[in-house]
C-alpha cells in the first residue's frame, strides 16, 4: 500500500447539530453534536474524505478546523508523499514543535489523524476498491454495538436500538451507585438475558472509588468495564483494578502514542484496547496497533463518538484489522452521523456489513447536511 499521494488541495468543514436530548457524561455534557470534516484532493482530482474528533470543548469543532487551515495546508498542499504513511510521518515531524510550543499536542493529533483517513479514502477510491478491501481485509461484515446510553431513562433508546437489530449495549456509569445500578436493572429486564451489556465511566472513579463499586458490578456479567480510572492513572493503579473484578477492563481512546499503547498492552491490567482513528493515529499508526492489539492476545475495540465519515473509516479499519472486536456506534439520535454511515444503519443480529462501494462509500448526502454547516466557522 504504497501508493504515492500528490496533493493539490485540503479543505475543512464544520458541521454542528442541535440536541432535544443532551448527551450525558460523567465529566460534562454535550449539548450539539459537532463534525469537522477534512477533503483531500489530489493532482488529478482524486478525493478522499476524513473527520477529526472534536466533542470538547464546545468551540473545539471550530478550532481545529482552524489548525487544517492556518497549519497543516501549508504543511500538504502541492507536496508529493510516498504513501499516507508517509504522508503523516512528514507531517507529524513538521508539526511536533508548534504543538510542543502551543500546548496543543492533542488537538494536532487529532488533525492530524483526520487528514490520514482523508488520504487513505483517497487511495482506496482511486483503486476503486472499498476501504476494508484496500487494507488487506477479508470481509465486508463486522459486529456492532449501541453506545452512549445516557444515565436518565438509558432503556428507552436501547429498545428503540435493540428494535433495530442491536445485540450489545453500553452504558454510561459514574452518577452513583444507586443510579447506575438502578439504570443497569432497567435494561436488563427491557433487553432480557440474552443482551450483552458493557459499561462507561469515563474515567469517573479514583481506585478507592472503584473498590467500592465494583462488588455490586461483578455480579450482574458485564461483558466490560470502560474507562474507570483516569488514563494518566499509573499502571499499578489499572492492575490493583483489575484485581478486584472478573469483568474485563477496558481503555484507550485516551491515550496518544505508540510508547503509551505499547505500556498498555504490557500492563497486564487490560483485555480490550480502544483506540480511536480520529482522535490519534489514523489508520496510519492504528492498523499496525490494531493488529498488535490482537496478536498480543487482547481485543481490539475501535472508540468513536463522532459523525458518519469518522464512523464509517473505524468500520472499514475494523474490518481490516479482524479480530473479536466491534464497531462503537453512537445510539443516540444524530444526522450528522446516520445521514452519512449509510450501510452501517441497517444491522441484522448485531452486525452491519460496509458494502463494496470505493473508499468508506457514497457520501452524496453530504450535501443534504448544509443546513448545519458552519459558514466560516462563526
């Protein structure tokens, strides 16, 4: 996969998407749902489509739009790389001292990461071959699960999702034990026993927290337990967890780097690692730490909370790097999201299959989307 990218033009769009219902987290709540949507365009107009987390804060979406714009264009345009991957290591080397100098070393990251999903759709759809395909998968078919169900009245959107084909459903903890208790009663006599019910803390708990809820949890068959502690907790703090359950323990979408992903998979605290392609690492660094993940005897579980073009890259990364892992899909309502994921909106026992269609697919609905489109960023 060394196809060599030329590129003439990067261009960066922001989409925001009002709630009714808010989205709550044990840290904050989101009250729209943001997109920034990144378009590479090649030398003989090839294009290729890509989108970078941007949940928080609330003026994050417009920021780093402004970081493509004002940094990374000046970084691509009207350079040959030998590859995405090359592509990005350029790129990463060029931009490592201002993100140094601004404090910023996430949201470039996360920029970052946006344009290399943009590059390899870009390859992929000049090959006229889907994603998952180009990367060296063998099927188009991957198990999904309905994620961010909120603290208040959780097991109403899970029967909506489950009535759509859903099998797996993770709940957001961390609001109490009462309540998070309460919540998980809930769904499981609306889902019955054959659902497959994980949970999120979003890194809500200290350790002396954790010893005191987890007893209540162990006993109701979590298939895992996400995010409990913060992820610059120490490792001696993620073991000393996972010695008080026998529910899988889970993190990853906030990490940032190959030293760090490779001190989690050493720790001995994880089973599943959740890294997120639009957050660090695109594809370039996520498919070889995908397979890692899985060679080392642990599960790969794509992170995302996002819109449709992210979704469906994570989907096509999934499926390329195979495994036991399954796709995060957001369960609550969100255009920005089912307006452009297309295949992945029809799921039949708990799996979704991408389809054949070049790159991560159609996004011919991009245009029905303008409504929410922030003109110049305001």
């Amino acid at each position: 996969m060394n196809d060599p990218v030329a590129i003439r033009a990067l261009d960066s769009f922001v989409y925001r998407c009002p709630l009714d219902t808010p989205v709550e987290t044990s840290f904050g709540t989101m009250m729209d749902r943001p997109m920034v949507v990144v378009r590479v365009t090649d030398q003989d107009g090839h294009q290729g489509w890509g989108e970078i987390w941007c949940n928080f804060p609330m003026v994050g979406a417009e920021h780093r739009a402004r970081l493509v714009d004002s940094v990374f264009r000046a970084q691509m345009v009207d350079r040959e790389f030998d590859s995405p991957a090359a592509a990005y290591q350029a790129l990463e080397a060029g931009t490592r001292v201002l993100a140094l100098q601004s404090a910023e070393p996430g949201p470039f990251a996360q920029c970052l990461s946006g344009i290399d999903l943009a590059l390899w759709d870009l390859c992929a759809r000049r090959a006229g071959q889907p994603l998952w395909q180009y990367l060296g998968g063998d099927t188009d078919r991957i198990p999904v699960y309905a994620s961010g169900l909120n603290p208040t009245a959780p097991e109403r959107l899970a029967v909506e999702r489950a009535a759509q084909g859903y099998t797996r459903f993770k709940l957001k903890i961390g609001f109490g034990a009462r309540r998070d208790l309460a919540n998980l009663a809930a769904l499981r006599e609306t889902l019955g026993d054959q659902a497959s019910l994980m949970v999120d803390v979003n890194q809500g708990w200290t350790l002396d927290q954790a010893r005191d809820q987890l007893p209540a949890l162990n006993r109701l068959g979590l298939k895992w337990i996400e995010e409990p502690l913060l992820c610059t907790a120490p490792w001696s703090e993620w073991r000393a967890l996972a010695a008080l359950t026998d529910i899988p323990v889970s993190a990853g979408e906030n990490l940032m780097g190959e030293a760090r992903f490779r001190e989690a998979i050493d720790s001995g605290a994880l089973s599943i690692l959740q890294p997120d392609a639009a957050k660090w690492g695109g594809i370039s660094r996520l498919l070889p730490l995908a397979r890692a993940i899985n060679n080392a005897g642990l599960r790969y579980y794509p992170h995302y909370l996002g819109g449709g073009i992210g979704l469906l890259a994570s989907g096509h990364l999934l499926a390329a790097a195979g495994g036991e892992g399954a796709l995060e899909v957001d369960a609550n309502p969100n255009p920005l999201r089912t307006e452009l994921c297309g295949p992945l909106n029809v799921v039949e026992g708990g799996y979704a299959s991408l389809g054949r269609a070049p790159g991560i697919g159609d996004l011919d609905a991009l245009a029905g989307l303008e409504c929410y489109r922030v003109g110049e960023y305001l």
